[in-house]
C-alpha cells in the first residue's frame, strides 16, 4: 500500500516527536514518514530511483518485474464486505498493479495467536483462495509462526506479490506533469466505515460494505488500451488526500480537486458524519487514482467505467504555488489538504 | 525454513488434536504438517509438485525464479549470535539457497507493537542491512503497521525474497535415491541453546552463540564446482533430525545416520544434557544437509570444508524398510527418530 512502501522522500517532522513506537507510526501519516525516512531509508541504502511507489520494479534474467509485500493487522477478522484473507490477497495484488504489473504469485505468512478457532484460519484460508482466483494469481508458498496467548490477535497475514510488468513506461509520481489529469476509480470512504461499524458496533453495518476488491484488471485494461499512465496509487491508509499529497510531493506539483466530482456513497458520508470522519482521508482497499496526460482522460473515463459506473475526472496537476500540496475547490472556497497528523482509524489493514 | 513452508505430504494425526490454535502448531512437528495438509493444502489448492521444498520455482518470462517466505517472531529480540533482523535475513536468504537458487531481492514487512522502542528498530534495521550485505541481498521494497500494546511481542518481522534459479537441475526430495550419501555442514544445535541460554538466564550464555548465518554462498560453490544435488534443507525448527524425517518421508526412502559423525559443541552437548534437550531436534539458522550421489561425496566435502571445518558425510539413503524414516547407529544399536510430538522450543524463529 501506498503510505506503507519505503519510498517517501522527507516530510514534516511532527510535534512532540517520541522515542517508542505508537499506534500512529502505522497510520500512514507524518509519523509513518519519518519511519522511514528516518530509520528505514538510511538503514537499508535506499534511494529514491530504487523504487516505484507501491512496490520495487526487478530486472532478473531479461525479465521485468515488479515484487512489494504488506501486513494486515486489520481487526476484527471478518467485516462486511470482506475479511483478513481476502484484504491480504487484494491488497498485494493491488500494489502490484499500482506498478504497472500483471500480478502472478504470492506468497503467505502467518503469524497465529495460540487459541485462535481453527475454523477461524480455515475460513481465512479459504477466502484467501477465492480472492487468488478471482484476482488471478497462484498462492505458491508460505509459513505459519505461532505466538503465545496475549502476544498476538487471532491472526496477521503477510503476503508478498510477484508480478511481470506490463506497462510500456514506468509509472511512478516523477512522471506527473502540470496539465495532467487525476482519475478516480469509484466512491470513497467504504472500507474504513464498514470497519468502523463492525468494530464499535455502531448500528448501520448492513448498509456499508467494504470496498476490498482486485484492482489489476482494470489496471490491465487501461495498459492494453494504450492509455499512457503517469502515476497510480490505490488509496488505503490514509484515504485519498494521503495518496494525493504523497504524489504531488514527490513530484514537486499542486493537484486541484473539485471537491463535487468525488463520489461518496449517502450512508458512507452520514456515518462519517456522525463519526466526525473526512472521507477524503479514511481508507479504502479497491479504489485507486490514476495521474494520465489530459488528452488520455477521455479514454481513460471509458476504460475504468467498464469495471465502476462512478470513475470520474476529479482533478488536476498544475505547477507548484510556493510548496507542492493538493488543494480543494469547495463551494465555500479552495481548501489546502494536510498530512494526518495522528492515527485517524487503527488497524484499518 | 522447511517445516514451515506448504509442502508436506500427509502425516500422522497426533493425539488429542484440538480444534483451536496450539503453540505445538507452530513447531515444525506433527501439529505443524497437519495444518498444512488440513488446511492450506486444500485451501490454496496445492499439489506436491507446485512446490520444491523451501520455496517455489517460478518460471516468468523466460526466467527461472525462487520465491519464498518467512515471518520470525524470535524471542527475545537480540540474542548471542544474531537478533531478529539478521535471522530474518538470513532465514529467508538460506531458503532460497536450499531451492539451488542465487538470493537477489528481499522484502520485509515489520509488525511493531505499541511502546517499542524506537533505538530497538534502528539495532534491528541496522543488523538487516548488514546481514543483507553479507549476504549479497538487497531489501528493495517493505511495509511496517502497528498494533495495540498486548497484542504483539515487540517486533515481528516477515522476509520474502526473490532469487535466480542456479542449480541446472531440480534440488527436491523426489530426487533423493538409495545410495546416496547424507552431508551435514557443520555442528548442530547453536541456535535453540543460545535462545534458550539468553531467555532462560542460564547462566553459559557467552560460552554458547547462534549460529545464524547466510547459507547461500556455500551452496553456490557446490553448484558452480559441479557437485549433483538431489536435495538441501536447511536446519531450523525441529533441527536435524525433523530435516531428514521430512527428506526420508517425502522421498519414500530410509536414511541411517551415523550418531559419531554428527558434531555436537561440548557446551551445546552440556547445556542439552541439562536441559533435557535432544541436539538433533534443537534448532539451527546456519547448517543445512545435502544429500548427494554417493560419488559426489568427496567432492561435495572437498567444497563444504572451504566454509565449516566440521562438515561431514553423516549417513547415507537406503531403500525403505516396511516405512521411510530415519535411524540413528548409535554405540547401543539402532534408533529410530520420530516427529517431536508437541512444541519443544517455542519461537525459536
């Protein structure tokens, strides 16, 4: 997921900065930034050109791939519209898409928690491999840890993904250009309300279902149809604006939304209502944007609406105003975007 | 590691399997395998030659790839020998090594609990890198989330990692024919005792270290020096004895060890004595068995030896009697080795 790769360049130091982790380090905001930056970047020799955003493009014997890998923590275990399983084998197959890639394998990691039903794990197990199916790809290796009681929580899943690139021409935030247009794949805000609901038993759970869906297919379609794509990014953590600000800062522009052209689904935008949530920062795990030239839109719109009615133009890059940053043109006026400064929804993957 | 990944053909239901999550589930014995066969087996719909043993072979575009995954949930952390971040290197480096495989690429995905301190990830990060260097791997793409305090052990870590299929013929248990010769290369039982010194407090903590350690160049100059490889494994959960019980039931054959030729340290001996360990079932994260054509075995030694004085020939491959298994020729006749029943060692790994 985006917010989660090693890829960042720097970002605002927060305030009050600790020296032990906290629930925000993994929220996809200022405190994930400066992980990486600060710790993850430096340690592992990391620069910049080494990686695409959502995963690290590989050239092994004459082939193009692309490899990423992600946790899920996501609690509780099953939620209306999905389950760990199958936001483990979505979310991977998505990062590789986000790279321009066909996804092919992956790979499984368990971390058990003794006690967990086992009924529990089949159920996940047998989620995972529909959502493989549907999505594609072969489940070709794996490994089960188990923790004590009290060390763990029921279950965590680590997938990796390999994939064989398939985009003409990389697709990465440096390729953004003023004058570009910026595409939303559907409505916003399903996943991290439809977990919120479940979770704290709020009472509209049947209304909202998560948005967890494979993301290659229509990736692949818009690469076979000739679009030229300049950056991708699925919005998870974090939700749109995080995605959004991430590329406009890394490659140094503005992006302008029209805040009207945004669809959120009336019971995603009530709950977030009542929650006193932002829609454009709660996460989603089958929604992305795609950064295009502006005379790629048109084709664009057509591709994506074969696989979601709502895909819309929401946007557009310009050059940078002082910082790059994105900005919101509301009724009431244009509304700068900012980092999450803490964690909004934990464990939302 | 071998116990742990999907591919262990049927095994004997223990008694008294109970139907939620045991610690014993995760501890490469018979708990461990009926997972795999119960569940993921059928789940992901893997048939035995999707698999080799330590990974899966992928063939993408020409080119002929090993894939494989594990996640470490080691305690404590830092230990006499390694710490997490370089077993989860190493680990995942050493299973590539054991599919014949060059290791190129890793991921980590890092699950960090709440309350972690922040110097605990920069050690682990800093070992990473380094073990990576030593290793001649590089870490290209990751992912970190955070869990509540109490639902986590500080630091778990999953590596996966990509690698170039190097041996020019299939390395796998099928392999395996009566006659060959059983290679071991080096002492066994460092790992599990220096775990088990450190967390215990057992006061022979610094007489005894880990012997985490990249496996992948050893194997390399097997392969490049011409030595036929009809099956590796690498040594981690359930030691020696577990690797060649899985080899001997995999490949339908019967393998007899020699009890003098397998190098035990004296303080490993000591401290098993004390603890009422047996060292052939005690973990090691740095040794590995090959098994080779009977012809082969001086030559495979010849080249072992460049790395670990101590590597021997330790037994050889019979035809089966009644069932495959493994007989240890001991000074008091011959023993039979059987799975550990329940967790020996928990997250030693």
């Amino acid at each position: 997921m985006s917010d989660s790769s090693f890829t960042a360049p720097a970002c605002p130091l927060p305030a009050g900065a600790s020296d032990i982790i906290e629930l925000a380090h993994g929220g996809g905001g200022r405190l994930t930034c400066r992980l990486i930056d600060d710790i993850f970047r430096p340690a592992f020799g990391l620069a910049p050109d080494d990686f695409t955003h959502d995963g690290a493009e590989l050239g092994i014997d004459g082939a193009r791939l692309a490899f990423t890998t992600d946790s899920y923590v996501v609690r509780p275990l099953f939620f209306p519209g999905g389950d760990i399983g199958s936001l483990a084998v979505n979310g991977t197959v998505n990062d590789l898409a986000m790279c321009g890639a066909q996804p092919l394998y992956l790979s499984v990691g368990l971390i058990l928690e003794e006690g967990l039903p086992i009924d529990d794990l089949r159920r996940v197990a047998a989620s995972m491999r529909q959502a493989a199916l549907a999505a594609g790809v072969r489940i070709v290796t794996g490994d089960t840890k188990v923790v004590e009681r009290g060390k763990g929580d029921g279950l965590y899943v680590n997938t990796a993904g390999v994939g064989l690139l398939r985009a003409p021409r990389p697709i990465a935030p440096r390729r953004v250009r003023p004058g570009d247009t910026v595409i939303l794949s559907g409505d916003i805000g399903r996943h991290g309300v439809a977990i919120l609901a479940v979770r704290e038993a709020l009472g509209f759970e049947t209304e909202i279902t998560s948005d967890c869906a494979p993301l290659a297919a229509a990736v692949l379609d818009l690469i076979d149809g000739g679009v030229e794509l300049h950056c991708l990014r699925d919005l998870t953590r974090g939700g749109l604006a995080t995605g959004l600000i991430e590329i406009a800062r890394d490659a140094n522009v503005t992006i302008e939304l029209d805040e009207d052209r945004i669809a959120v689904a009336e019971p995603v935008r009530g709950a977030c209502e009542i929650l006193g949530l932002d829609p454009l920062y709660v996460a989603n795990e089958g929604r992305f944007v795609a950064v295009v030239p502006a005379d790629h839109a048109e084709r664009a719109l057509a591709h994506l609406r074969r696989f979601d009615a709502q895909a819309a133009a929401i946007g557009r890059v310009i050059a940078p105003e002082r910082a790059s940053g994105v900005h919101l043109a509301t009724l009431g006026g244009l509304r700068e975007l900012d980092w999450l400064s803490g964690e909004q929804l934990p464990r939302i993957c």
